[in-house]
C-alpha cells in the first residue's frame, strides 16, 4: 500500500461523528426535546436545532422527508436506565414494546426495558439494557445501560 492509499484509508478515523435527525415540524421537535427530554438547544439556525449531550452533538433539521423510524437512529448510553426510563416517563415519553430478534438473543421488553445478552468486549459487560421510543417526528431513539 502505498502512502496515498494509506491516508486514505484514515481520513475518517480521527473525526467526530454528528448524528442528524430529521423533523417535519422544528417548531413541534423542539417543544418534544425540550419538555420530554429536558434538552434545550446550544446553537439554531433557519432550519436546525443542535443540541450538545456528552459532549457530542446531534442535529434536528427540518426536512420535507420523514423518518424511516424501522432502526435506532440515535442512542445514549447511561448508568441507570432505570432511572432514566422513569423520568421520561413521567415527563410523558412513551416507550417502544420490542422484540429482539433470536440472533440478539430474544426477548422482550419489560415495562419498558429489554435485557440484551452479549456486549463488545471492550466494555467488559456481558449484556446491556435497552429501551426505544420515538421522538416527535418519527425518529426511534434509545437508552442503553451496560450490565457488568
């Protein structure tokens, strides 16, 4: 491989990944994040909300299309999932009941929450705890705890 093939292959292994998640409403998908998901904006323009959570970002953009809502499209990765599910909940966010598929190792959400077995080795859990819901517009997003 010569020098040119190399930095090739590496353009995009030190950039920062930047989730965008469509909205046919800004207006509505803004209300959602902020009172279901206690997120406020750091920065708009016509056209985009980006919001900051664990020091990375993610964009609401308007758009004439709509989400597929068919895959996660966006998760976060917290402590207590428990924690964490009650609060939406109670700040009325409704959470997906979901089967996993048998190749994941089946199952299916319970109040909520779904046991996953297995995890990356690098997280040294073996399994982790899933919940999925929607957001104003469509997009299916989640909540990940690993189990240690």
């Amino acid at each position: 491989m010569d020098a040119v093939d190399a930095h090739h292959t590496n353009l995009l292994a030190g950039a920062t990944p930047a989730t965008r998640l469509p909205a046919q409403d800004l207006e509505r998908a803004r209300r959602f994040y902020s009172e279901r998901l206690g997120l406020e904006p750091v920065e708009e323009r016509p056209g985009g909300l980006k919001y900051r959570t664990g020091g990375v970002e993610f964009i609401v953009f308007e758009s004439t299309g709509s989400a597929p809502g068919t895959f996660t499209q966006m998760a976060w990765k917290v402590d207590d999932i428990d924690a964490v599910v009650a609060e939406l909940k109670a700040r009325g966010v409704e959470f997906e009941d979901v089967e996993m598929p048998a190749l994941y190792g089946g199952g299916r959400t319970v109040d909520g929450i779904l046991e996953v077995e297995g995890n990356y080795p690098s997280t040294g859990a073996r399994g982790e705890r899933g919940a999925w819901f929607r957001d104003s517009e469509g997009n299916l997003l989640a909540i990940g705890a690993p189990v240690m």
